[in-house]
C-alpha cells in the first residue's frame, strides 16, 4: 500500500517527465521571464525547469521552487 508520500513524490515525478516531454516538444510554449530565461512550471506543484534556447537546443540551468530567491538561479544562468 502507497503512502501519501510515496503517491505525491511519485505525482511530482511523473509531473516532471511530463513537463520536460511538453519541453522538448515545443519549448517556444514557454515565455521569457528574465532576460532569455524560459520558465516551463511543473503541474500541481511549485516548481519551475528554468531553461534557455541556444541553437535549437533547449539549455537547462535548474529545477526550482518557485518562491525561492530568483537571484540564486539567475547566478546560475550567467555561469
């Protein structure tokens, strides 16, 4: 029997694949919100894959909670 941890961590990561396939598929869906960076939100959940497009290929700088500091990632597109 799942617990309701289980189910959740399991709804987070199926809510993850799904997210990065609607990525791959068309990451233009996805608007700029800071600079070039690209925001695709992960269904249900607060969180975030922050990406930018360079040369049809899809550059992924973190996965992150919404509600945290945008400087930390930011730090982490300039790198």
């Amino acid at each position: 029997m799942k617990t309701k941890n289980n189910e959740l961590s399991s709804d987070l990561k199926n809510s993850i694949y799904e997210s990065i396939e609607l990525l791959e598929n068309n990451p233009f869906l996805n608007s700029k919100r800071y600079n070039q960076v690209r925001v695709k939100y992960i269904r249900r959940f607060p969180y975030g894959i922050h990406f930018t497009l360079e040369d049809d290929k899809v550059k992924v700088y973190g996965f992150f909670h919404m509600r945290r500091d945008p400087a930390k990632w930011l730090e982490r597109s300039k790198k």
